[in-house]
C-alpha cells in the first residue's frame, strides 16, 4: 500500500556481461560463490527467472532468443538433483531421452549416407549400426542411453534405485552423474552446466569433463561448466576460461593467457597450488595479498571492476571487442542448429513415455494401493457389524435416518481414500516443474496418466466396499439397485481424486495443501446437504450447495436407496410411501431422475478438476528458488580486517598450522615409538609437541578406535536377485581393518561408491539394517553403542539444522542435552565460547540458521556448524563425512582449518574426503585408501608432501611415477583405478596384505586393542547425559524459539481456524433457538 517503506534494495547480480562462446570449445565458469555464476548460465541458456529484470540480449548464431526454443537447443544442467526416487538409472536416462528424441541426428544421418554413396565410400558396419541406432525414432531402449551410461561410469548402477530420503539408493556422486546423464542422452547442442562436481571425486570429475571434452571437439558443440574446486589435470581440458566475480567478468578467453593477465597486473600464482584455486582467490579481499609479486611496489588491494577495466585494454579483451562489434551473419547458421520445434517427439509418442513411465511407478508403489485395500476391507467389516441388517428396521422416519447414515459413511470412506493423491502428487511437483520447464513433455501429458490409469484401481476399491457391505448392511436386494450404488461411488471416488490431484498443484507444498485440503472438505461435508437439510441452508449459502459436488452424489445414492421396493409400503399416519417420507424429512429430491442428474453432475465435475489440475501444471510455478546471504558488512570495516589476514587461509605453509609442518616427521617417529604404550602416553608426548593447544577449558579423555576385519553386508537386493545373482547377501565391506588414534588426523578415501560413508557409518554404529562381523575396539575395550554415542560425534555430509534458531541457540542447545550433567552453566557458556573462536563462527553469532538453499547461512558455514554442534558434545572420537564437499577452495580451507584445531586438541578425528586440492590433502596425517569393493589398499602416514604415499605406490611394479607439482590425491586414485589392476594385472588389495606396511598395522591393532594398564571401560550411570525435566526443558525453549520465529505457520493457523469459525457461524446461524 505504500505506507511503510519498502525493505527492498536493487541489487546487481551481473554487470555488464558481454563475451562470445565459440563452439568446438570447452568452457570453464569460475568463480566465488555467490559471485553470479549461476545467474550467468541461466541467462544463456534462457532460463532466467521473469521477476528478474534485465537488458541486453543473447543471441545464439545471430539468432534472438524468441526466434527458436532454446529450451531444447540448449540444455542447462543445474547443480540440484532432482529425480524420482522409485526410478532406476537406466529407466531415468531412457525416459528422457525418449521424451527428448534424437533431434537433427536423423537428417544428419540422410546427409552422411548421401554423400558416402557419392563418394562409394564403404562405411565401417560398427559405426554405421551405433549411427543408424542412434538415430531411429521412439525407440525405447536406445542406444545413447546406454553409451551415456558408459561414458559416466554408471553402468555399475544402472539398475538400481535412484533413491531419494526415504529409499535407498546410489551414492551422492552417482546422482550427480545421474543429473549430467539425464541431459547429456538428449540432442541438445550447446550446454550449461552448474557445478556439476559437487559430491565427486576427482577422478570420476576428470572422466566426465574428459568425455564431454570429446563430445564437444568431435560434435562441434558448445559447452560452458562452472565447477567449484576443479582439479589442475580437470583444468587443464578446457579450451577458455571465464573468470567471473561480483558480477563482472575479470577475465574471459583462452586458457594459456590466464596468468600472464594476472602477471601483468602484478599477481603471480605460486608453484605447488592449482591455478583455478588462484582464479578463485586472487580476486578476493582477503587472499590478494599472498599473490602480490611486485616486491619493490607497495601492495594495495586491487577490486574487481579494476580487474575487469584492465582485461578490456588486454589483448585478450580487445581481441573479443573486435568480435562482439560484427554481428554473426544469420545465413551461415545452419537450418539443423536451432531447434524450432517445442517437443522432440510427437504427441502421442510423449504420452505413450508418460503412460509406461506413470504404471512403472504405480508397480513401483503398489504398496500404498494395497494397504489402501486393506484400509478399506478393514472399515467395511466395521461398518457392516456397526449397521448390521438384524437391527435395522424399516418402520419410522428415524430408522431411514439410520439408513442415511449408513450411507453417508459410506460415500465419505470412499472420498476420503483419494486423499492419498495429495501427498504422492506433491512429491513428484519438483521433478515434473524440472521436466516441464526442459520441455521434455506438455503439462497435460503428465496429467492424463496420473489420471486415466488410476481409474481401474478406483473400480477394484469401490467393488471391495459395495460388495462387502451392501447386502449386510440390508439395502434394497434389488440387483440393479446395487450395480447403481456402484457407478455412483465409482464417480465419487474419481471426484475426490480429481479434487485433490487439483488442490495439490495448486498449492505445491504440503502445509498449505493439507490446510486447503481440510478446508475444502469442512465444505464439502457442511453443504452437502446431509449435516445441513436443504432447506435450513441459509440463502446466502444456498449457493455452496448447489455447487458441492458431493451433494450430486448423496442425492444420486438416496434417491437409488429410498425409492426401491422396500420402502414402498406407507408408514402409519401417512399417505404417500415409506421411502418419500424419509426423503422429505430432509429435505432430498424424491424424483426418480435425481439419480442420474446426480451422475451428471458427478461426471461434469471429474472432468472440471482433472482440467483444472492440467491447467494448475501449466501455468503454476515452484515456490521460491534459493537466494544467497548477502552479508551487510561495510566496505570501510572489511578494509581495516584485509590487513594480517594475507595468508591465513593456506594451511600448509602459514601460520595456522605452524606446529603440523615442524612437528610432523616427529610426530611420526613418536607414534611408531610409542604405539604399543598405552594410548594416553601418545597424547601426552603429542600434547608436549603441540605449540598451543586449545578447547581445554573441559577435560576430555583420548580414546583410540581399532577395527580388525570388520566385514558388513546387506540383503541381496531384488532387482540384482532378478538379474540371475544367487548369493544372498551383498558384501559392501570385505574385512577392513585400521586404528585411529588421539591426535592423529585420518582421511579415509577412495573413489566415489568405494564405501567410505558405509565403513563409517558401521564404525560410529549409526547402520541399523545389514550384518556386521569383525570387532571393534574403543581404547581396547569392546565397543558398545550405549557408551560409545556419549563420546563420539558425527559430522553428516548433509547439514541437518533447526531453521529458526541463531547459530549460538544451535550450538547451546547440542551442549546443554550432550554434556554431563556435573558441568556448571557458566562453564558450559565457555566451553560454546571457544568452540565458537575455534571454528571461526563468532561473526555469525546471532544468525538464523535458515533452510539450505532457500535463506540463512551458505553451505560452508553450515559446514562448520554442523562441526561446531559436534564439538560442543565434548566427544573424544568425531567422524566429519565429506566436510569440504559442495564447498570451493576458499571455504574449504576455513573448514580444513577448522579440522586441525580440533585435532591439535588431541581428539581423534576421521574425514572422508572427495576431491582434496594439495593443500587440504597434505593437512592430514594418515591416509586410509578403499578401492571399489570395501577393500583397504593403504593405510598409513602421509609424510612430508605425501612422501610416504608417493614411495609405496611408486615401489609397485607398473606404477607410472607422479608428475611434478601434481596432487597426491589425485594421482593415487588414478594408479588405483580398476581399469589400472587390469592392465597391470595385479590386485592392490594383495599387494598391500603383503606389505611391511600391513604388518606394522596389525602390530598396531593388536596392542590398541589391549586395554592400557590401570584403564576402565567406559561406563555411565545413566542412558542420556540429563535427567528427564532437563530434556523437556531444553526441548520446550528450542521449540518456543522455533515457533517464534515462524509467523507464518502460526498465522495460517489463526487465520485457517477464524474463516472456518465464521463460515460454521454463518452457517448454522440461529438454528438452536428453533
């Protein structure tokens, strides 16, 4: 209205963006995050948001944008994974490419054979049968899908779920390939693709961006990724960069003149660090000043828009001035290069993908339609004892009224059953809006399945109620009577479904759909003129009667019942028959007709909500994408911190983690010494090592952690039982075995699917289903989950935080339900206090939290709350899974940082790991290596720049040596690969149990897994760390907080309940003083 003034603020995302993307070359977008990266790609691929305003334009061959569907030219591939749960890979892969179709490949195809038979060249048959199969139409398996499969490494899953929170199914990196693939089967020319690395490791990075490398160069297309921490070897596949930050484009061109922009600006990349992460950082306030290489020129901080000036008077930059100034002639695009069709494949070709794909899922959830029968005999049964026929007699008004409700209940347990449409429409909504926006079919495509094909359900649910009760209950024995009752129901239950697959798509989330839902039904129920006779409706609603379409099927149901045989005879002190009385004491019609009028107006409605349900797909959008924070830090303040933070951020060879460089190769001759002593001595000498040590405000004692052939496995899961696999149980664990000791910083590494997660997830024993053998120590005790949970602490890949409380409420209420109860208040606020300095979150102190990509904070610092609530646990032994995954290099530097405190304090710390850059990599101590399969292939100390890494593998026969200045991590993976043992035809897994190195563990293990002299086990007096009260009381304050800051909930409660209040009111208005 204008009164208050508007919070809104105009904020730039890019600036003045301009630049060319040439095709046959690979493309990488770099840049910090929130930096506009996304924005950017989506702006080409067309896809910006409608709210978003902007100018300039985009052009592809010359071509404008509304020239041609760059939906389907372009394919843009976002960094969220959105896919239905129920669905294997392969099934995903080849439902999309039979929407999408093979585009021009089939012209293409024509052309090429054209011009062989012109020039009598025999083609090769294998790669004219891979053509032809690539190119024939509404194929179901196709070809493509199954070499896509193959170039991403999918074919080892590709017949298992996809899995979502509720079902199992492949790993994190596998449904981010699973995202990529689903774009990559379609004809799509040029594309876009957002992070795609997120969750890899970086071999399995490397294969892909190789592959698309090769797709692009042979194919000539286009291709622009923007990843977050790319590898040197994955950096060096690209043709030209963009480097872009805070919404300018700094740099943008051919790779090879990257840095000596930069040199000539006065930055130089130092030797053992990748280029992309310089990318990343120079451009940053707080990391520019370790790149400065003018030594004899005073350093002054150097902005973006700076950068972005000096890039257009470089010779790069001038170069793609000259381009951008002559428009690209539309006469050389060819015809087949824009796509000006809107669907890849015909009409009925959609449907037909869209009907398999709707009854795959409905066998896929054959359970929900299942238990809905039982639901439905189960009430049968109790409705057919309740009005049994015995007791129900035929001889006043009220005992028809008895009959009414008989089938008024029943009307309503067959309405009801479709309210389960609601919630399994609204969870397939993102992959349909996904789906939809990608124009792999039109919105009614998607509806006429979901529609047509529940209908013979509806026939077997309805036949189950009907059948069952409609003798015993007594109705009208006439045979046509109960076929009537039938069809009517039919058409109700089909209404219901209707009526909900409508409010679910309107709505889009569950909150709002259940508060709609409930208050469509209230309705539904008031005005159909059973709870309210027709003629106590007041006037003013007179219209809601009329309009409730289960008025049409009451009036349908009772004109069938009453108007039959039995209740033809007259009751006493009346004319007309039994039946009409009963009618009329309700105010129902009496004609004959009012059956089928009833069935019309039930029809009229299944089709007026399955239209309405087609239109809310086709023109509704999702709620709200996400938004980063933007912090209101002032220029002026962050220029004063810019000072002395210079190289806070490298981990190897700063001042951070000074003590981890001088006193490593000591550390180690310490532990080899001291490890068969007992596990408090380590800590004490490492304790005298260590330079300044902190969070010891609360005591905590060291445990170790041993595990000595731990093997875990699951039952064989059906779908592999159906490919012909006999054995029962699938191994995912083959006999693991290590220790992790105090003070001892461990990656546990290997590549994507290696079972890393699983090991430790069996370790902190948060695995509730499979077998478990092997045993596991904790300081040599046997393990027991009960104690061992009170001094270990998980760190889940996934940040799972309350939204609605700060950062310090997080961490307040973690401490007060985990930490003993002998600890004081005043002691507990310190012990946060440090946690908090110790992580770095005082800055972020009084912050929401937030939901992960909607509001509050970004994933890193998410990262290190999810640390923060852990340590404030106090815990001995903390497991971190993927702690720097989904992060880029900047931040994940702050959170390694933040690791290596936490060790220092000497706890025992396990990371898994996926793409470590040197500098992450060389931060930790020992390394604990699976290959695919469960099995260990190194497990032991890093040594200075992975020197004992490096002299292990290089010591195998076969083993090809590292480059200089190339990343251990990375390396170890590649020499370790499957592919690798075949050529070499050796087995890792053999070689290591042969080792020095394997013997030296087992040493180890053995004497940590001897209790120290004089040590109990761990032991304590009750199951939780506080009472009862005290856990009511800190769940009761987590929770006002929550609701607190949630007006909206709370509002649509108050609101929800008040129309309901003045409807009922306006309603029933002055009926009891009749």
């Amino acid at each position: 209205m204008g009164l208050l003034s508007s919070r809104k603020k105009k904020l730039t995302i890019l600036k003045d963006v301009s630049g060319t993307i040439k095709p046959g070359r690979m493309t990488l977008l770099l840049g910090p995050p929130s930096s506009g990266k996304t924005t950017l790609l989506l702006a080409l691929a067309g896809k910006l948001d409608t709210a978003l305003k902007c100018s300039g334009t985009v052009t592809y061959n010359g071509h404008e944008m509304n020239e041609f569907v760059p939906q389907r030219t372009a394919a843009y591939i976002s960094q969220h994974d959105l896919h239905i749960g129920e669905m294997t890979v392969r099934e995903t892969l080849a439902f999309s490419a039979r929407c999408q179709g093979v585009g021009d490949r089939y012209d293409m195809l024509a052309e090429l054979s054209r011009r062989e038979k012109q020039a009598n060249i025999k083609p090769d048959p294998d790669i004219d049968v891979f053509m032809k199969a690539a190119a024939t139409e509404g194929q179901e398996a196709n070809v493509i899908t199954d070499y896509i499969l193959k170039v991403l490494g999918l074919e080892i899953c590709a017949d298992t779920m996809v899995g979502d929170e509720m079902l199992r199914g492949i790993s994190g990196g596998q449904k981010k390939r699973v995202t990529t693939g689903e774009m990559l089967v379609g004809p799509a020319r040029a594309l876009f693709m957002d992070e795609i690395s997120t969750g890899l490791d970086s071999s399995t990075t490397f294969q892909i961006v190789n592959s698309l490398k090769q797709t692009v160069h042979i194919l000539n297309g286009t291709a622009v990724i923007s990843l977050l921490q790319p590898a040197p070897e994955t950096y060096d596949l690209f043709d030209d960069i963009i480097l872009i930050s805070d919404g300018r484009i700094v740099y943008q061109g051919p790779r090879e003149h990257v840095l000596s922009f930069f040199e000539s600006m006065g930055f130089r990349c130092p030797e053992r660090k990748g280029i992309a992460d310089f990318l990343q950082e120079v451009t940053s306030r707080k990391d520019q000043m370790q790149y400065w290489a003018r030594r004899d020129q005073p350093y002054r901080f150097v902005t973006t828009d700076e950068f972005a000036e000096a890039f257009q008077s470089f010779h790069v930059g001038l170069q793609l001035e000259d381009e951008l100034r002559t428009p690209f002639e539309k006469t050389k695009s060819h015809p087949a290069a824009l796509t000006t069709k809107k669907y890849g494949v015909g009409k009925w070709e959609l449907l037909k993908a869209c009907i398999s794909r709707e009854f795959l899922l409905m066998k896929r959830n054959s359970f929900v339609y299942i238990f809905k029968f039982i639901q439905l005999t189960f009430m049968a049964i109790v409705t057919m004892t309740l009005f049994l026929r015995t007791e129900m007699n035929r001889d006043s008004i009220s005992e028809g009224g008895i009959y009414m409700g008989a089938i008024f209940f029943g009307l309503i347990m067959v309405m009801f059953n479709g309210m389960s449409e609601l919630s399994m429409t609204i969870a397939k909504l993102p992959v349909f809006y996904k789906q939809r926006d990608l124009l792999f079919f039109p919105a009614w495509a998607y509806a006429l399945p979901s529609w047509i094909l529940k209908i013979p359900i509806t026939f077997v649910e309805v036949a189950l109620w009907v059948f069952l009760t409609y003798y015993v209950i007594g109705f009208d024995p006439n045979v046509q009577r109960l076929f009537r009752q039938y069809f009517a129901l039919v058409l109700a239950n089909q209404m219901a479904s209707g009526l909900f697959r409508f409010i679910a798509a309107t709505a889009r989330n569950m909150i709002v759909a259940n508060t709609v839902g409930s208050f469509a039904l209230l309705v539904l129920f008031a005005l159909s003129g059973f709870v309210l006779s027709r003629d106590d409706i007041k006037s003013w609603w007179i219209w809601g009667y009329w309009i409730s379409p289960m008025m049409y099927g009451q009036t349908a149901l009772m004109v069938n019942e009453f108007r039959g045989n039995q209740w033809s005879h007259s009751l006493p002190g009346s004319t007309e028959a039994a039946g009409i009385d009963v009618l009329k004491s309700r105010d129902f019609f009496q004609e004959p007709k009012w059956y089928w009028i009833g069935v019309g107006g039930l029809i009229g409605f299944i089709i007026l909500f399955n239209i309405f349900f087609t239109v809310a797909l086709t023109y509704l959008n999702p709620f709200g994408s996400s938004r980063a924070v933007i912090s209101e830090q002032t220029e002026s303040h962050e220029q004063t911190d810019g000072i002395g933070v210079g190289g806070s951020i490298q981990l190897t060879n700063n001042e951070s983690s000074s003590n981890n460089v001088t006193s490593s190769a000591i550390q180690e001759e310490v532990q080899r010494s001291i490890s068969s002593k007992s596990s408090s001595v380590t800590e004490a000498t490492i304790g005298t090592i260590s330079i300044k040590k902190k969070g010891m405000v609360l005591p905590f004692e060291p445990h170790s952690i041993t595990f000595d052939n731990v093997v875990y496995s699951v039952d064989m899961p059906q779908e592999m039982k159906e490919q012909g696999i006999t054995e029962d149980r699938l191994v995912l664990l083959k006999g693991v075995s290590g220790a992790f000791r105090p003070g001892v910083l461990t990656a546990l590494m290997g590549v994507s699917g290696a079972g890393k997660t699983t090991l430790m997830d069996v370790l902190a024993g948060r695995k509730t289903g499979g077998y478990i053998d092997g045993n596991i120590t904790i300081s040599g005790f046997p393990k027991k989950q009960e104690t061992f949970a009170r001094v270990s602490g998980y760190c889940e890949q996934n940040d799972i935080h309350s939204p609605h409380v700060t950062v310090y409420e997080s961490l307040l209420y973690s401490a007060w339900l985990r930490l003993p109860a002998e600890v004081k208040a005043e002691t507990r606020k310190m012990f946060i206090e440090e946690v908090m300095e110790l992580v770095e979150l005082n800055p972020l102190r009084q912050a929401i939290v937030g939901l992960p990509g909607v509001n509050g904070l970004s994933t890193e610092q998410r990262k290190r709350l999810t640390i923060a609530v852990e340590l404030v646990a106090n815990p001995s032994i903390i497991f971190m899974d993927e702690p720097t995954s989904g992060l880029d290099a900047r931040a994940a530097a702050i959170v390694m940082r933040t690791v290596r405190n936490t060790v220092d304090t000497g706890r025992t710390v396990v990371c898994t790991i996926h793409q470590p850059s040197i500098d992450i990599f060389e931060a930790f101590d020992e390394l604990f290596l699976m290959k695919r399969g469960g099995q260990e292939i190194y497990v032991g100390p890093l040594g200075h720049h992975s020197k004992h890494l490096i002299k292990y593998f290089e010591g195998i026969q076969g083993v090809s040596k590292i480059k200089d200045g190339y990343n251990p991590a990375t390396w170890m993976l590649e020499v370790t690969t499957t592919a690798q043992e075949l050529a070499l035809g050796v087995d890792f897994t053999d070689i290591y149990k042969n080792s020095d190195l394997y013997r030296r563990n087992k040493v180890l293990i053995e004497d940590l897994s001897k209790p120290a002299p004089g040590s109990k086990e761990l032991h304590f007096p009750t199951q939780y760390s506080q009472s009862f009260l005290t856990q009511c009381i800190a769940c009761l304050w987590k929770q006002h907080w929550s609701y607190w800051r949630n007006p909206p909930y709370t509002a649509v409660r108050f609101l929800f309940t008040t129309v309901i209040a003045l409807m009922f009111g306006t309603m029933f208005w002055d009926l009891g003083s009749k």
